[in-house]
C-alpha cells in the first residue's frame, strides 16, 4: 500500500504514526501469511487453517474498525481482512455526520437532556421505523453514550467541528440529528480530496488505533466461505479468504483463518448486489449504480456466506420502506456513482474505478432528463426525492424491461454548458466509460449511446428529437403541458448537443443478517449461531441511516465476540 | 506446440471478433476489433493478414500495433473491472458499396515471425451494409417574433459516414406548405462533418405559435444513396411592442439584486443583468409576469401594461437544503 500523506506530522502526531503503521501493515500481512493452495475445504474436518486467531473481522469500515477495537479491547486477538487495498470503507468518503446521542459529553455541555431512552423511541417510532427490532434498537440506545466515549478514546476528536454544539445540541432539543468529527486533516489519505468528508476524521484514527493496539489487517483478500462445524449446526471456526486484485477481482489464491472465538461479518451491505438487493425491490435493475461503489463495494459476500450456513435475515421490511433515503435524487451528471458531494478527482487512490469528477448542476433549468427510450418522465425542477425516484424506476413499457426504468440521461446543448460553465473533457466526465457523449445532431447524439453497457437497447434517435423539439415548444410557448415544469426558459438547440449519465444510486443498505441485541447471527429456527457476529449495514434490524447505528453495533459485535467461549 | 517436423516452434493463433458490427455504412471505412490469443514469444504485430470475400482477395495488410491488456488504463472497464483481458488489434476496411449482406473471412496465412512459425487461421465476419443515415440540427430560432419579421435561422445536417453535403440544400414548410428553401454552404467551425447553411424566412403574420418543418432529401452524394432527414422548429408569433417595462428583481430580506433572473413577461423570455434588472418591451395588455431563479421562490403575478412601467419584484430566499435532512426519520 502506498503512503501518500505529507502532512505537518511530528513524533506524537497520529498522522505520523499512521504512516509508521501503514508500512508496517502491509510488511505484516506479507510475511506472516503463508499462502495457502487453492483446494477448496469441502468440510471442517479437512480444513488447513493457515492462520489461527480470536476474532476474525470481516470488512474495516465504519462497522468494522471499532469491532476490531472493542474486540481486541476485551483480550482478543484480532485480525481484520478488507477486499479494497486500504481500510475506511465507505466510511471514508462519509460526511461523518454520526447519530448517535442519547447524554454524550458535547450534549451534556450544551445542556441538551436527551436520555437513551428518547434515541428508543426516536427509532422505534410507530410510523417511520414500524420494521425495527426493537430489541436491537434498545441495545443501540444503550450503548451510545459509550460508543461516544469509545471514539474519543480511540483517537476520533469532536472538538474542532464549529458546527455540532449550534446545530445539533441546542438547549432543550432532545433530538440528536448527528454529530461530527474533525475531518483527517491529510488530504491526500483521504478518497475525495474536497473539504467536507468528516469520515476520515472516524476511520483514519480508528485504524492507527486498532493497529496500535495489535489488530492485524489483511487488505484486498475477500471473504470467500465462513467455515461451520456442520454446514447447518456446530460452531463456526472460521473463514476462507480469496486475495483479490484492484478491481475486487478473485485471484484464486486462498487462506484459510481460524477463529477460536468468533467471526465478525462489517461487510457493509449489499447495494452493489444486484441480484441481492432484488429479492427485496425487483425494480432495482442493474443500471442503479451503488454510492462509494468505487471505494468499497458492498457485494453482500457476508450475508450470501452466512445464508449458505444457515443464518436468516431480518427485519427486511426496513428495506423496502424507502422513506428515508435507500436512493438518492437527481446527483452530480457524467459519473456512474453520482454521490452529489465529495469529489473524487485524479489524485485519489480510487479514481481509476471512480474515472470522472462528474458535472455539478446549478440550475436544473439548464436540461432535461430522459429514460432510455428518449422520452421525459418528469418536471426536472422538482426536488421531492420520493416522486422522483418512483418514477424514475417506472419502466419504459417494452416488453423486454419489465422492471427498473434506467438508465435516465441528461439532455442539454453547448449554450447549456457555457451557462453551467461545465468542463467536457477529462477528468470531469466519464467519456470512455460511456457515461457521457456529445453529437452534433440529436440523432447522432442518440446512437451513441449504446456504447454505454446498461443502455439495453438502442435510444431512438427520432424519439429523442421530437422530445427535444416538444419540449423547445414549450420554451417559446411558456408551458409545460407534459409536465408542468414551470416556463422553462432555455430551448435545446444549439449544437454540439450532450447526453451524460443521470441515473439515480442507491445509497443504503437498511437489512441484513437477522441478530440479537447482542449482534450474534440467528438462523432460520431462531438459535444462535455459536462465534458468528454481524453489524453495520450488513446486519438488520435497525432503520437508522449510516454511521451511527454501524459504529454503534459494530463496538457490540466486537466486544461480545470477545467475550464468546 | 513442437512441429517434430521442424526444428522451429510453431504456435497456433486463436481469432475472435470483440462486438463486431451488424450493420455498416455502404462504402465506408469501418473498424474491427479483433482479440488474439497466441503463446509465441514474439511480437505478433507484423504478421499479415489477408481479407477474403468469397474466393477473392479484396484486402490485405500487417496486424500492426496491438492494444495489449492494461488494467491502469482509463478504457480499461466500464463497470466492475476486466471484461476483454485478450491483447486485440483494429483492422480498418471498407465495406462493399452494395446494399445488402456480405460475409468475409479474415486470413492469417501460416508464416513465420523471425524463426517462431505462426499456424494459419481464420475467421469469419458477416454484417449488412446501409445506406448512409443523415440527420439535421436547427438553432438559433428567434422567439418571440412580430408578424412578417425576417428570421434568420441556421440549419446544419450531418451523413453518418461523415460524407460532403456542401451545396445540398433543404426546404423550410409552415404547415405542409414551402416558405424557404436553404443551401448548406460550409462546415461546422468546431463540430466534424456538419455541413451548416443560415436561412432567411418571414415569420407568420397570425399572432401565436408556429409550427415549421425542415426536410432534407440529399438524394445520392457520390453516388450512395443517404436518407432523408426531417426535423421541426418553432416561434411564437407576438403583436410589437408598445411599452417598456423596467423590472427589477431584489432579495426580500436583504435588498440585494438577484442576477441573471429568468424572467418571462407574456411571451417575452429575458434575463437580469448584475443589478438584478433588466428592461422588457412588452405589447399593451396584460401579461404574466413570471420570475425563475434556482434557491428563490417568487411568486408569479399579472401585470397591466397601458404605459411605460418601473417593478421591483421580492424574491424570497429559500432555506439551503441540509443534505441531511432527508435521514433524519
Ligand atoms: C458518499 C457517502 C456519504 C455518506 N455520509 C454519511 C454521513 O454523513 N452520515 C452517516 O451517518 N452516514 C453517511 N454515509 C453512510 C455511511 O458511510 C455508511 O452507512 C457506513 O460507512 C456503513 O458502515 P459499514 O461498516 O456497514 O460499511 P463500510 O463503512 O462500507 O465498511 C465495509 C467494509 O467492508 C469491506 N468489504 C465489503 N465486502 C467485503 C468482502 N467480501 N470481503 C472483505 N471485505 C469486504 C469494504 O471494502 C469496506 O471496507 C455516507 C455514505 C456515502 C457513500
């Protein structure tokens, strides 16, 4: 792994220490694995383990780090394998904003009340979060306010971030919206290279912690198979793991780990998943692209491994209630993972799966959006997200595409692009990807497309032209009579005309694993599973967005994994 | 492989196309990829191929460079990571004048590179040829315009196999009607191959909107025939003027002009300039007077135009949206 910070470091400073330990790491993980032949263990029995330790930890982001730490906390040893080639997860790349609450230390400062028992009922609410375990949640609840003095005791500093006291904790209001940490102040360690990305400041610490205090980390190996005393019953001993390359390629190298104590699944969920995400929303067709997809894809390895044994998932209801933001709105254009902040530009360590900054959109007026068959769906001014997402996964009526309704396109022409001060060019668009395309006519402009793989069929181009030429109309006249997208004011005319990817991505994972309060697997008789452990967006249970719930549980399964015989 | 024959190696050579075309341009160069598969410790890059139609030999040439596989580059993958890990070359060709199907056989003949020996091999290719599609962009439409107003629009039309269309011309109708006719009379400064004419034509003289058609039967440029191409414009049709509205559009709660407003007043589109203002002849009569301005909400009011008029208009800042908000349930 390469070190790429130089930032104003000194003996003491953390972000030495995280250059010390990154070239320690991967010396570490060279020389003390033996690499193991490829045969498959078909049964416990005849497994090789070519590692053997307490606790295995699968994934080293937001969920994974600070099980990793809470487990070696409780006396355990550690080791901690990621499929990407640094650790942070999608965490990284995270604004940061955690919620947890519930009386932590700034709260208290700031005179708020809030007790574990509102963050409960706050999660738990009848209407919002009907699908939650409630078991799960109330363990959550308890163990915010520790979670809270974990992170700070594990290096994650909260006082530099001017905005948590004013926004969050005023006196009297006893919601806790979220809190953030200091972003990791080396730029380069970071994945988007803009201000703003507070994740940093929560993994980055955690990982020098979870190092200093002997975690272990083996970067790009994948979770292949968890290995289980029978494939239904017994205990779990461990796991088979694939070294993978740059692009979470497997390279059919293997090892086998043993872990006396327990597996810990962090794998982050499973919006990547295609095929998974699909037993829950059909309509989530391939072309719906994953955000942080390019930093830590979240493949579902770990529940699809757990289901194989035997584990069942839970609270799936959570996942279809799309309420609170599984997608997001209209993002950034001419990207695949158009995630609306946090840019990813050529100097970051995932650009070469990432591939373009993407296209900003300050007035919405500037374009239209189109489905893959050429033709508006929607006024595309109107930011009510719910509406939008709905009706951009209404399919297009072919026989063939019965669900999802992508890719969508934005259409807009050169005096768009002057007016938006767009750049066209590398690094700001995806051209080789086939994530945007310019035309001089809008027909040319339309069979182009079909370099893009999601683009299932051809766009017609006459269709794509007698939408534009309807909607100039609408221009001149002042109306929008298809969608009431109120007097548009700039036709789409002037040649070179462009098409850039616009279609929405999915950002949460909200089920998983089914678990108790303790974050131990359950299987489909509702038994424990003895020494397998899930949290973060690869558990269910909790409807919670992001962090918060995955630091939270995480620290759980970290620290109950230790303690497991 | 070892030819016991031979005191030389001898390797064979694996062809496959990589998504070839189903349909080219008649008569037009076109590219073919081709993944080869060879274990011959040499470089394959000039080994001649030959390119057969039938029994005859309609082509021939060197492999030339060859686009090895490289995960770093920025091609390397559209989606998840390596799709066509195989080394691949492009053979340029030119497809049959004919209209219709054609099948070729691309041939490497046996043939020795320095002293490793390549085996022969082939491989088949099919596709129909069609007839070159063009397409048409029209801009720079005046709107509103006053009854019988010149309009000066400009029209550009492209082949898809890049082909020169100087001097062919298109005509303008207004409801099934001929009204102008065009000539294209030059290239696109900046865009390949579209060939750009300006046509002057009288706006309708009955006030709304208009409806105009072009079309463009470019018949058979060097001797290949091209589709006809079709496309649509329009204006709004407005009595002259007999006023001037001066408009002006500030911040409710701070003064502040807000810049490069849209504004819509009847069927006039404008902007504001830096002081948030910006004058608009408007024809007497009441009109709606409709302000865009991303981040504000203003709310639209008609406006009775009998003299020269002064409108400040209160444009009320709406709240940044916390990208967070949407997680908070
Ligand atoms: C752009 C962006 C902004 C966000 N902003 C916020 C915010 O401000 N506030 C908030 O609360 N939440 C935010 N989130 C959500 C939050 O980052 C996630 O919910 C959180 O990181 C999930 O934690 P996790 O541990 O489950 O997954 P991750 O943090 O993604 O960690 C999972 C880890 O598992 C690894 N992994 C996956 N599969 C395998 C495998 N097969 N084998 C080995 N390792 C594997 C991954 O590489 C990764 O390192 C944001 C998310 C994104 C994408």
């Amino acid at each position: 792994m390469s070190v790429r910070s130089n930032g104003p470091a000194t003996e003491s400073d953390p972000i030495l220490s995280r250059r010390r330990f990154l070239g320690a790491g991967a010396a570490t993980a060279a020389s003390a694995v033996a690499v193991a032949p490829a045969a498959a263990a078909s049964g416990a029995k005849e497994i090789v383990w070519d590692r053997e330790v307490d606790v295995i930890v699968i994934g080293a982001g937001a969920s994974g780090l600070p099980a990793a730490i809470a487990a070696r906390d409780g006396g355990a040893s550690v080791i901690c394998v990621d499929h990407h080639f640094e650790t942070g997860g999608i965490a990284v790349m995270s604004g940061g904003d955690i919620r947890i609450g519930g009386g932590n230390r700034i709260q208290k400062a700031a005179g708020s009340k809030e007790t574990a028992d509102d963050i409960f009922k706050r999660w738990t609410d009848p209407l919002q979060h009907r699908f939650a375990d409630a078991d799960i949640v109330r363990r959550f609840a308890d163990e915010n306010v520790a979670t809270f003095d974990f992170l700070e005791a594990n290096g994650v500093n909260f006082d530099r971030h001017g905005s948590n006291v004013p926004r969050q904790f005023r006196p009297g209001i006893t919601s806790t919206p979220g809190i953030r940490p200091n972003e990791w102040p080396v730029r380069t360690d970071n994945i988007a290279l803009d201000q703003g990305r507070n994740g940093s400041g929560i993994v980055r610490p955690l990982e020098l912690s979870a190092r200093d205090k002997g975690v272990e980390f083996l970067l790009s190996w994948t979770l292949n198979t968890i290995h289980r005393e029978e494939q239904f019953a017994g205990r779990v001993l461990g796991v088979r793991i694939e070294q993978v390359d740059r692009w979470f390629q497997p390279q059919h190298r293997f090892l086998n780990l043993r872990a006396r104590k327990a597996v810990i699944l962090c794998n982050g969920g499973h919006g990547a998943n295609v095929h998974f995400r699909r037993m829950f929303d059909p309509r989530l067709t391939d072309e719906y692209q994953h955000h942080g997809q390019a930093t830590a894809k979240a493949n579902a390895a770990g529940e699809i491994a757990a289901l194989q044994i035997g584990a069942a998932l839970g609270s799936v209801g959570n996942e279809t209630d799309t309420g609170t933001g599984q997608a997001i709105d209209k993002g950034r254009l001419a990207v695949r993972d158009n995630y609306v902040r946090g840019k990813i530009g050529p100097e970051s360590s995932v650009f070469f799966r990432h591939r373009a900054l993407g296209l900003d959109v300050a007035d919405w007026q500037d374009l239209i959006l189109v489905k893959e068959n050429g033709q508006r769906f929607w006024n595309e001014i109107d930011d009510s997200n719910d509406g939008y997402f709905a009706n951009a996964l209404k399919p297009t009526g072919d026989p063939k595409k019965l669900n999802g309704g992508g890719p969508i396109w934005a259409i807009f022409d050169s005096a768009a692009v002057e007016r938006e001060k767009w750049q066209t060019t590398y690094p700001h668009v995806d051209r080789g990807g086939g994530y945007f395309f310019s035309g001089a006519t809008l027909e040319e402009l339309a069979a182009q497309l079909k370099r893009n793989i999601y683009q299932w069929r051809p766009m017609p181009g006459d269709a794509l032209r007698k939408t534009v030429e309807r909607f100039n109309s609408f221009v001149v006249s002042g109306k929008d009579t298809d969608f009431n997208r109120p007097a548009p004011p700039h036709k789409i005319e002037k040649p070179p005309f462009f098409a850039a990817w616009a279609t929405p991505c999915l950002h949460d994972s909200y089920t998983g694993l089914r678990t108790d309060a303790n974050c131990q697997v359950m299987d489909m008789q509702g038994k424990l599973i003895p020494g397998l452990f899930c949290a973060g967006e690869s558990q269910g249970g909790i409807k919670s967005h992001g962090l918060g719930r995955c630091i939270v549980t995480g620290r759980v399964a970290g620290m109950e994994a230790a303690r497991a015989s | 492989m070892v030819d016991p024959m031979k005191d030389t190696a001898s390797f064979p050579l694996v062809l496959d196309l990589v998504s070839p075309p189903t349909q080219v341009d008649a008569d037009c160069l076109f590219t073919l990829a081709v993944a080869l598969e060879c274990d011959a410790p040499c470089d394959l890059s000039s080994v001649t191929y030959e390119l057969h139609s039938g029994e005859n030999l309609i082509g021939q040439g060197v492999l030339g460079p060859i686009l090895r596989f490289d995960p770093d580059s920025p091609d390397y993958d559209p989606r998840n990571g390596p799709v066509e890990k195989r080394d691949q070359i492009f053979l340029s060709a030119r497809a049959p004048k004919a209209l219709g199907h054609f099948e070729w056989h691309i041939v490497i003949p046996a043939q020795s590179v320095g002293d490793i020996a390549i085996e022969a091999t082939q491989i088949d290719f099919a596709a129909t040829t069609s007839i070159h599609q063009t397409s048409l962009a029209v801009w720079d439409v005046p709107a509103p315009v006053q009854p019988g107003q010149k309009m000066r629009i400009s029209i550009g039309a492209k082949c898809s196999a890049g082909c020169d269309l100087g001097g062919l011309s298109m005509r303008i109708l207004n409801q099934g009607a001929g009204v102008a006719t065009g000539t294209l009379s030059a290239l696109h400064p900046q865009m390949e191959g579209l060939w750009c004419g300006e046509v002057e034509l009288d706006a309708p003289i009955t006030l709304g909107l208009a409806e105009f058609d072009v079309s463009f039967a470019p018949g058979d440029p060097r001797g290949l025939p091209h589709s006809a191409a079709q496309a649509s414009f329009s204006t709004i049709v407005d009595a002259p003027p007999d006023h001037d509205v001066a408009v002006a559009i500030v911040d409710r709660e701070t003064g502040a002009p807000v810049e490069e407003a849209h504004i819509r007043l009847g069927l006039q589109r404008v902007s504001t300039d830096m002081t948030g203002r910006v004058i608009i002849p408007a024809p007497r009569g009441e009109h709606r007077l409709f302000v865009w301005k991303a981040g504000f909400e203003i709310p639209e009011q008609m406006i009775l135009v009998d003299q020269d008029l002064n409108i400040t208009v209160q444009a009320k800042a709406l709240p940044v949206k916390n990208p967070y908000d949407r997680w908070q349930g």
